[in-house]
C-alpha cells in the first residue's frame, strides 16, 4: 500500500474520478487517493461493498467485515468500479 506519492504527483489527482457517479447497487472497492483526506483507518483500503445510496457529495457504501456488515459515507474519489 502507498503511503505517499511522488514528488511530481503530489497534491494533483483526477478530475474524472473526483465526479464519478454511481448507481445504486453498484459493486465498489475502497481505492484511496492520496492527495485527500481520507478521514477512516487504513484497513479500509481495498475493501469491496456495494454502493447503498448517494447522500450530498458522498456515497453510502456497505462493506462486510467479517461477517458484519458495516456502512461508510465516502467520496467517490475514493473509490473504484468493479466490472461483474
């Protein structure tokens, strides 16, 4: 996992990822951007879930830990489709 980025990526990152949009249902993996803060832990990167609802700028997403599943709001720049 990458803790910083180089030095001539730092504090830049995608526009189109920063206005993905997604639907409901939608299958997602938690992807980190480096250049923004990402205000959950770390063993939050490179989980999958589903995509619940969308609420402001966020998007409520269940993810399963363990058996438990538990619910996140995260911005969309942090996070990536996954094609079934």
């Amino acid at each position: 996992m990458l803790k910083y980025k180089k030095p001539r990526t730092k504090g830049k990152f995608s526009f189109t990822r920063y206005f993905q949009k997604f639907k409901e249902g939608d299958k997602v993996a938690v992807a980190k951007e480096l250049s923004i803060p990402f205000p959950y832990s770390k063993r939050l990167q490179g989980r999958t879930g589903t995509v619940l609802a969308k609420k402001g700028a966020t998007y409520y997403v269940e993810i399963k830990d363990l058996n438990k599943p538990k619910r996140y709001f995260i911005k969309p720049i942090h996070l990536k489709k996954i094609e079934n």
